[in-house]
C-alpha cells in the first residue's frame, strides 16, 4: 500500500503540488489495481468505466479510509467555472476550500488497437480531445499540473502505443506545444504504465505538466 502523504515535509511550492497530485494519482491508480483484482466487468465506455472507479473505489468511504484519502474529493462531468470544460474527474483538495480554483482536472479517454498511427483513430482523439483540452485552456491547469488516464480497451502493447502517440504529437499535432513527449515516470511502485508529457498553453504559454496513466481494462471488457 503506498504511504500516507506527510504535507509537512514539503514547503507550499510547486515541488509540493507535485508530491500531492502524484499522490492523488497513486491512489486513483491503486483503485484501478483493486478492480482488476475483484474482477471487475465493464462495457466499453469511457463513462461507464470512469463511473465505475469513481462511484465504486473513488466515492467508496470505506475504501477511502482504507487507503488514506479522506481529505480529498471527487467528482465526476464537473463544469468549471471559467472555461468551457466539463471534465472527466475534479479532484478537489484541502486547498480548495480556501481557494476555490486550487482543484486538479484528470481527462478519461478509451483506447484500443485500431488506427494507431491514423488522425482518426482513438490515439488521435487521445491528443486532440484529451491533451489538446489542457493546452487550449479548455480545461484548467492548477499550478501546472493536470492528468490523463487512458482506457486500454482491446489487448495491445502499451509501451509501443505510447511511441504511436508519440508520433502523432510530433507529426500530426504540432499545435499541442509539446515541450517533452510522453515519457517513462517512477513515482507509482509496481506499475509500469506511467508518463508525463510537458507542454504549453496556446495563449499565454504557460508551461504545462501532464501525467498520463494507462489502465489495462482489456481482459475486464463485458462481451455481451
């Protein structure tokens, strides 16, 4: 189980909204590792296997206790108040309450094994209706942080995806302002399905960081 997250350790810096949101992020992703274990069965929908991490795991009081995440909340289709979005999942934190901009935004998008180097195809949409959200300030960006999961819906290999993706931020999707490409991370133990990207803002070039996820929901699709 990851250890509790000791704010005290880290002065209120980006090097602390860094460790708080990469928390977060461990334990969104120790949920998925849960659903995987109890053998969760999901249709393949974007919501509905959104749904059933948060309602589920996410939302779950004892499950939140279990794994030390009572002092934040989250929820699901929000709209911000200055911007366009209604994102995926809202992450609010003992900042908000105190600042009601301080929240973190994480985009869901499915992905499967067709079309992957193709401008139509889900490794497309990844980018242009999941990264390009956070680069045209679509969705917001507390202290330049924000998060993607992405929903592995038919059996692939992750790790050659992540290179298609890859490509297509570098040929097709000039305008993402990609400063770094998807990039192997460390901070989550024993999952090895975890990047960052880092880009900027098409308006005021605020630099950006975003970690994506990749959940293997292949085996868990219902087929009927």
């Amino acid at each position: 189980m990851f250890n509790r997250l000791n704010t005290s350790a880290f002065p209120q810096s980006t090097d602390f909204y860094i460790a708080e949101f990469e928390y977060v992020l461990q334990k969104i992703t120790l949920c998925y590792k849960m659903m995987i274990d109890d053998g969760v069965k999901v249709q393949n929908s974007e919501n509905l296997i959104r749904d059933k991490l948060l309602i589920n795991y996410l939302k779950d009081n004892s499950i939140r206790n279990k794994i030390h995440l009572t002092q934040y909340l989250f929820d699901r289709e929000v709209p911000e108040d200055n911007s366009i979005g209604r994102c995926d999942i809202k992450v609010q934190t003992q900042d908000t309450f105190t600042d009601t901009s301080a929240y973190f935004i994480i985009e869901c998008k499915r992905l499967d094994s067709q079309n992957l180097k193709g401008i139509t195809g889900l490794n497309a949409k990844y980018i242009s209706n999941g990264i390009m959200r956070f680069v045209n300030k679509q969705y917001s960006t507390n202290k330049g942080l924000c998060g993607m999961i992405g929903f592995v819906v038919e059996i692939m290999d992750i790790s050659v995806n992540i290179n298609n993706i890859n490509y297509l931020l570098k040929s097709n999707f000039v305008c993402s302002n990609t400063l770094t490409i998807l990039t192997v991370a460390n901070f989550i133990k024993d999952f090895d399905y975890q990047y960052y990207s880092e880009h900027k803002t098409s308006k005021s070039k605020k630099r950006i960081k975003l970690y994506h996820l990749m959940y293997d929901f292949s085996g868990n699709i219902k087929t009927s």
